[in-house]
C-alpha cells in the first residue's frame, strides 16, 4: 500500500464481506457488490459497474448486515443504508474499488 492511501485512512479498519448496492441520490443503482473493508468513518467497496463513480459524488450505500444471534433465536439479516460520499476510486482487477466517506445513516431497517 503506498503512503497516499494511508494518508487517506482514517480509524481502524476491519477485513469484512457484506452485500452492498450503490445507488445516486435519486435511488437509481450504480452497481453492485461487496464490502472489502469498513471502518467506523468509511468502506471501501467493489463493484460491478459499467459506470464509474466520481470523487466528490454523494450517493446512497444500502449494507445488508447479518442478523443478530440470540440465546434461542436468530434474526434475520438486515439492510442499513448510509449517505455517503465518493472519496476515491480504482480499478481492482474487473471490480471498481469505491472508498466511500460514510455521512450520515438514512436507514435502519429489516
């Protein structure tokens, strides 16, 4: 990893693979795909697209989150959704690598 991308990071990040849809603002899908990493501030995500994303672009992040375990019981997973914003973007091999600066939570759902 070179320094650039370091400087970029901010709090720890977590290795995670959770099911992700990418959406502008008016809720149009711009690809989807999977968490590569998260973080409390920020996720990187690869995606499937024919089109790319802009820095700079604000855009809604639906996660679909695993369900919680209970003593007798297991939930369901669930989708949150974040208004977030385009900090960077690469291509990793055939995916389109999207860190994205996570704004604000829009949605808590199941």
């Amino acid at each position: 990893m070179n320094i650039s991308l370091l400087d970029q990071r901010q709090g720890v990040r977590s290795s995670s693979a959770y099911a992700i849809r990418v959406r502008d603002m008016g809720g149009r899908a711009l690809g989807q795909g999977r968490t590569a990493n998260i973080s409390e501030r920020g996720v990187l995500v690869l995606v499937n697209t024919p089109e790319d994303m802009e820095v700079g672009q604000q855009v809604l992040l639906d996660m679909v989150l695993p369900g919680v375990s209970g003593a007798t019981r297991q939930d369901s997973a669930h989708t949150v959704t974040y208004e977030a914003r385009v900090a960077n973007v690469r291509y990793i091999g055939q995916m389109l690598g999207v860190g994205l600066e996570l704004i604000k939570k829009v949605r808590n759902g199941h």
